[in-house]
C-alpha cells in the first residue's frame, strides 16, 4: 500500500472513501466514486454529445481532489473525441493532494488505469499558481491552478463548454458555493455551456439561476437523492478557424512557439536566414535556472512557473538533457538573505539552501540542438527584412526579393534582430561571448555570476555580457574574461583549464529594460505578435511563453494568469515610453 503523501490534507481511515481532513467531506462516494462521475458529471454535462463537431473544447471544473473526474472525462474523450480535435481542461485545487495519496485512490478503478497513470506521471508539486500539464496520449492539456477558487476564475482568461463543479458540501465548504463564485463561473461559459453538480442546495440552485444558468433537478446517485443541471443560454459557438501563421526566428523563441502552434492545430511556417540555431540558441549547452527574485511579486512568479513548464517539455525531448540539478553560488554580500528569502517561498519546491549558494534539484543542462530541432520540424532559409500588410493578410518580404504569404497571424522571434521588423521594439542588444573546453567538466553545473556546464565533450562556461556591442567575432580576450570569471567562482576547474584550447561563440542576446520577457500583440501591428527580449533565460521562460503567444494567436486560453499576462505584455507601462 503506498504511504500517504498529504496526512494533514487527506484522513485514509475509510480506505473506500477518503476524506478531506480540512473540510470533513468525502472526496468521492465509497459506492462506486467512478460511476458516481460519470453519471452525475460527464453525463450531466451531455458529453460526449456536446463536443461532437468540436475541434477545440474546454472543461472547467471546481475540485480537482483525487483526479478522478479529470481522469474519467480522458477516458471518454479519447473513446469520442473527433478527428484531430483538441481537449482543454482548467481545474482548481485550494489544497492539491500529493501524487502517492492520488496513486492509492485512482488504483481501485482498472477501468481509467491509462489515464490516471497519465495524470499522476505529470502530477504537479503543491506550488500555488497555475501548473500546466501534458496530456498527449489523450489529444488534452491541463491548467491546473493551485489557488482558492474564486482567485483562480479571476486570473483566468478562458471560457468552458462544460463545467464539473465538484468542490466539497456546501454546507462544509461554503466558500466554493457562493452567489459570486456562480457568477464567475458564467463569467467563463461560453454560450450553451452545461454545469453539473452533485448538489441541490437551494443557495447552489439559486446562484447559478441568478447568473443566468437555466436549472433542473434530476434523479441523484446512489444515497443522493437528485443532482443539478444547469445550461448557460445561447448557442454553442462554432469553432473559429485556424490561422495560418509565420515565425520568424528559429531559436529557442521561434522553436517553442513552432511546438506550441502546432499542438493546437496550426501549421506554422518558420523563417530563419542562417539555420536552425544560428543566434544566440545555438550553444553547446544550455542551463536552464530561473531567475531568483527574493519576494512573490510577478517576476518570481513568472519565472516560477516557466521553469516547470521549461522542465516537463524540455526533458521529454529524446536526447536533450545533458546533467540535472545545479548550484547556484553566493556572488554577492547580498545573496545570502535574498538565497534565504528565495528558498523559504513558497514557489518552489525543489531549492535547498546551502552553505553558500543554493541547490536546484530541477534545473537541466540541455544540448540546445535535439531541442531546436525537434520543435521547429524544418524551416526556410530566408532573411525576412520587412513586413507588409495588405488586404489578404501579412507578406514578409526577403533580403533576396522574395516574397512569402500571405499569412493571417505573424510570430516575431527574431532575437536582437527584432528591431529589423518592429521599429520600435524596446529591446537593447547585448553581446555575449561563451568559451568551451574539451576533457573536463564541473562535477555539478554551477553559476556564480558567471557558469560552468558540461557538455557533451567537455565543459562551457562564461559568459561576457557587453550591452551595445554589435559585434559576433570571437576574441581572444574575452576567452581570458571569461576564465578569470571562472576562476572567481570555480578555481580549481579554472586552473585545470589554463593552457587547454579554447573554443567560442559570440552572439547578441536581447533583453528589456524592466528585464521582464515581452509575450504577446505587438502594438499598432494587427496580427502581429512577438516573443523576445528573453536575455539569457530563453530556454527557461519561451516554452511557456510561446504556449501564450500561440494561445493569443489561435483565439484559445492562455496558460498563464491574467496578471503574468500583463507583466509580459509588450504594451505594459514599464515599456511604453522606451519603444
């Protein structure tokens, strides 16, 4: 029997019923949970009728619990879904379960054994915000947002066809029954959109009629004597279309943006003048780290949440993952209380302080190639100088007098070429020159103000950082900056790579001036859209960020919260008065 993970959140003392320890509810019937699902929840919201015809449809749910609903509505999409269609599911869990305590109450069921197993391979860690999870073999993606719930409805950008609405009894949990909560939950219903609850609760039926669901009183499950449906008033909408798309840039940017609009059926046309990883991608090696912000203000969080998602999908790239886990040193008299700060948030689950630095037990070192590769599935070799708008849509028009188009939507990841196509892009060019070595590597990837990674044959390390510098040649002396770098944070390495030949690269990153990634509509541009000014964290925040975009661009929800949203947001305040 596997040992409860979350004591203090679950009571196993009923093995065939377990119950919430916070709200004294069971989080399914001891009868049969499963059937108890499907008839009340996946029954009550008419699926899989209601998305017949759908290329896209979404289900929201109060109460994620155990998993159970989620893994019993994967089990029914598959089995109904049609052709090439795609499943978007955003639940809320205030108080998320540990995986081993969802393992021991979804193992009863052989029957949904394919999709639990799905959902407990990617279960999240109890982090709060918004955790997105893969769900490929099911054709579905999971938002999952670890907040109470009329938080997450406000951070929220997206509209359900189907609403589970499953949170503990009313009369024990009144917080998730209550008249605004019903109204945020029609706030996020498309037209024709179902609800269904276990519950007949006078005050439950009363807040969905007041915001403006129609509701009926049918027969319960077994002890539950009815159960409610609710239907939101208009016509289901039609599916809108999927653009075509081009991406310009095929780097990290343009790679995930490439992955990210493909799994929501679009087929986008990538551009890239030198091949695939020509900029500031095409390194060695790549460590993949968050930026450490000592608060839970918007930067922490973003880069929180990037980096699990940088995590799941990179590492699921055959080939890609070089090391795990990584040290981060002390650089500065500062960094001790601002480490302690950082480790003690609640944001992250994997950090451990140590005597002067910081473990990171989930950070990659990634060989950029299979990545950039895999993601972009081929690209045009074409340097895209100019932009234009006509009737049919945008043409992007080359240095060598081609033209190529139209395309409805455009995807900007041009990197510190970014200003070629939009003027007035508020990003500044920093050069960086990165050295490697071949025979020796760090015993653990490390930063320090500077980094030393392995390689697939040897260790890179640096790297300069020269704002304004236009130039890509390598230089001798910033081979000697970058090892007096190293030797500041890793000296022993440092010596042993003294006389050993040195080769480099010198590319141009961009970055902002709030330092804060720009995701999403460029202004006065209609179509236009960017990913960029991603600094030296690209391949921790554009796989996230490029899901955003993609979402933006194809009319779907975004994956992050509203206020991460507009801390990325190219238009924000912070970078209005530089573009």
């Amino acid at each position: 029997m596997t040992t409860p993970d979350n004591a203090e959140i679950i009571d196993w003392r009923d093995a065939h019923a377990p119950r919430s320890a916070l709200y004294g509810d069971v989080y399914f019937c001891s009868d049969d949970g499963l059937a108890e699902s499907q008839a009340v929840f996946l029954d009550g919201c008419g699926l899989p009728d209601a998305w017949a015809g759908r290329r896209r449809f979404t289900v929201g749910e109060l109460g994620f619990g155990t998993g159970l609903n989620i893994a019993a509505l994967l089990m029914r999409w598959r089995a109904h879904r049609p052709p090439d269609a795609y499943l978007h599911i955003f639940s809320v869990e205030a108080h998320p379960i540990g995986a081993a305590d969802a393992e021991r109450a979804l193992v009863r069921w052989p029957e949904i054994a394919q999709a639990a197993q799905a959902l407990l391979a990617a279960w999240p860690p109890a982090t709060p915000g918004f955790h997105r999870l893969d769900l490929p073999d099911f054709g579905a993606v999971l938002d999952l947002a670890v907040m109470d719930a009329a938080a997450a409805l406000a951070a929220w950008d997206g509209r359900a066809d189907s609403w589970l609405l499953d949170g503990f009894s009313p009369a024990l949990n009144p917080a998730m029954w209550t008249p605004e909560l019903m109204q945020a939950v029609a706030n996020h219903s498309a037209p024709g959109a179902r609800a269904a609850t276990f519950t007949v609760a006078g005050s439950v039926r009363r807040g969905l009629a007041d915001a403006g669901f129609a509701v009926d009183r049918l027969p319960g499950f077994g002890r539950k004597r009815q159960r409610l449906e609710a239907v939101f008033p208009g016509p289901a909408p039609a599916d809108p279309p999927i653009p075509s798309v081009a991406v310009i840039g095929a780097g990290i940017a343009g790679a995930a943006l490439a992955r990210a609009l493909r799994a929501m059926g679009a087929e986008p046309a990538v551009f890239e003048a030198d091949g695939i990883g020509a900029g500031a991608s095409g390194n060695p090696a790549a460590l993949v780290t968050p930026a450490f912000d000592a608060g839970e203000g918007a930067r922490a969080r973003l880069y929180a949440q990037t980096h699990r998602r940088a995590v799941a999908l990179l590492q699921s790239v055959d080939g890609a993952v070089i090391a795990r886990g990584a040290v981060q040193m002390e650089a500065t008299e500062r960094d001790a209380a601002r480490f302690d700060k950082v480790a003690a948030s609640p944001l992250f689950d994997s950090l451990t302080r140590i005597e002067g630095g910081m473990a990171i037990a989930d950070a990659l070192v990634v060989e950029p190639a299979p990545v950039l590769a895999a993601w972009t599935c081929g690209v045009s070799a074409a340097r895209v100088e100019r932009l234009e708008r006509g009737a049919d849509g945008w043409r992007l028009h080359a240095a060598g007098g081609e033209s190529f188009g139209p395309f409805e939507a455009v995807a900007l990841a041009a990197g510190a070429d970014l200003a070629r196509l939009w003027r007035q892009a508020p990003v500044r060019s920093v050069r960086g020159q990165a050295s490697w070595a071949d025979g020796l590597a760090p015993d653990t990837p490390t930063a320090f103000g500077g980094y030393a990674v392995p390689t697939r044959t040897g260790m890179l390390f640096g790297a300069t950082h020269d704002r304004g510098d236009e130039g890509e040649d390598l230089r001798e002396a910033d081979h000697r900056r970058n090892l007096d770098l190293l030797a500041q944070g890793l000296p022993g390495l440092a010596a042993a790579a003294e006389g050993l030949p040195l080769r480099g690269r010198a590319r141009r990153r961009a970055a902002t001036p709030d330092r804060m990634p720009m995701a999403g509509a460029v202004p006065g541009m209609e179509g236009i859209h960017v990913l960029g000014g991603l600094g030296s964290r690209g391949f921790c925040t554009a796989p996230l960020l490029a899901e955003h975009v993609a979402a933006r661009i194809v009319g779907a929800a975004s994956p992050l919260p509203l206020d991460l949203t507009a801390a990325v947001d190219p238009m924000r305040p912070a970078l209005r008065d530089k573009r």
